[in-house]
C-alpha cells in the first residue's frame, strides 16, 4: 500500500493513527506530497483525488482511495477483525453516525476556520480556493463557532462514556483528536470548561498508536 499525506497534519494523522492501531504502518509507503508548494491541485495529483486533498490511499492494483473514513474502513476490515469501524451493525451505525458528527461538527468546521478566517495554507493555495466572495472571512468565523459548540458537543458526550462512541475506542475518537489537532493548527481554543473532553484527550494521547503517529 501507498498513501500520499504529509505527516504530522491533521487528517493525515487520522489515517496514521488507524494504521498503528492496526499494526500496520510498515506495510505502508509513504509519499509526501508539497502541499504548501501546491502539488494536490495539479493534474497528476487531481488524478488521484479530484477533491485535492490528502491523503490518498494507493492500492496494489491501482485503485486509489481518498477520504479517511473511507481508508480507516479498509484498513480496519483487512484482518477481518474491525476493531475501529465496529463489529456489530449496532456498532457499526453508532461508530458511523458520531464519525460524521466528529467531520461535520469539529474537524471539516474547524478547517473552514482555517481557511476562511486565517491565512491557511497561504496565498499560493488559498487564493484558489476562496472565489472574490464578500461573506468568506464572516463564514470562516461561523465555522469557528461552530467548532467550539461541536467541543462542547463532544465534551457533554464524554461526561457519560469513556470514548466517543461508547465503551471502546473507535474512528470517531480518532476524528475528534483530529479535530482537536486541527484547532491548535487553527489556534481555536478547546473551552476552559470543556473538561471531560481535555480529560478524554489526554487518556487517548497516551495510546502507542497516537504516539507512534
Ligand atoms: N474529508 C477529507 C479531508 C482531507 C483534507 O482536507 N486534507 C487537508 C490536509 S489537513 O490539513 O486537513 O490535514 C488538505 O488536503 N488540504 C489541502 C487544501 O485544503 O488545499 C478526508 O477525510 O480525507
């Protein structure tokens, strides 16, 4: 397997993560890609993924995999024991569902804050993609907001449960960690009150997998 990212950057990471906890990361070749030099808008990597974005998941018969839901899932069914995506339908859709809260609440928010409301990745990238559009920087800052609401989202969650959903560690926690990484890129602070999910982190960061990524 290939994946082409760029270590130590937030959805990356994700991937990486899932990978140490699988035993995997020396079966992987690692590509990095000159993100900042804007190589994931030209054709050859557009190819890849369309979306532009990392990473990408290289398969031994050329199928290329974007999307780390999508990575995570096929790298957690390889042994056919999934241990991050859930064993069991109910698993399966509780697993799900707080992954995409985990996307859609905390890390896809905070990275619209990132590059809506701050410099982002720089003017090569980010000129690109923000259109002359007069509202970008007030959505940018929604976003932030909404991030911060989705910290306190998860934090509630974790008052009642040791991980993000439920009893055992999952690709969702991976997520929030992802998230929660992000915002520090993002300087999006977590909320001082926000106690559980500080807590919550700080166990999870103990994990050979998050520290091996
Ligand atoms: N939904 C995608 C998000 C991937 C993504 O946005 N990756 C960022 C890198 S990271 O900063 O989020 O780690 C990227 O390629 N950004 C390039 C750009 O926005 O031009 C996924 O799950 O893989």
């Amino acid at each position: 397997m290939k994946i082409y990212d760029v270590p130590g950057f937030p959805n990356p990471l994700r991937v990486r993560i899932a990978l140490a906890e699988k035993g995997l990361t020396d079966q992987v070749e690692f590509v990095k890609v000159d993100l900042l030099g804007g190589e994931h808008k030209e054709d050859a990597f557009l190819a890849k993924n369309p979306s532009g974005t990392v990473p990408v998941l290289e398969l031994e018969d050329g199928v290329y995999i974007s999307e780390c839901t999508a990575i995570t899932e096929y790298v957690d069914h390889l042994d056919g024991k999934p241990a991050l995506t859930g064993a069991t339908p109910r698993d399966k859709a509780v697993i799900h569902m707080m992954q995409k809260r985990a996307e859609a609440e905390l890390i896809d928010a905070v990275a619209d804050y990132f590059h809506y409301a701050t410099p982002g990745l720089g003017p090569k990238i980010e000129d690109g993609k923000k259109t002359v559009w007069t509202g970008r920087d007030a959505f940018g800052r929604k976003q932030g907001d909404r991030a911060v609401a989705g910290m306190r989202y998860f934090d509630q969650i974790l008052r009642d449960q040791p991980y993000v959903a439920g009893d055992q560690f999952s690709m969702a926690d991976i997520t929030v960690l992802g998230g929660l990484v992000f915002a520090g890129f993002a300087k999006l602070d977590v909320p001082e009150d926000c106690t559980a999910l500080s807590a919550w982190r700080t166990r999870v960061q103990e994990r050979p997998s998050v520290k091996a990524a």
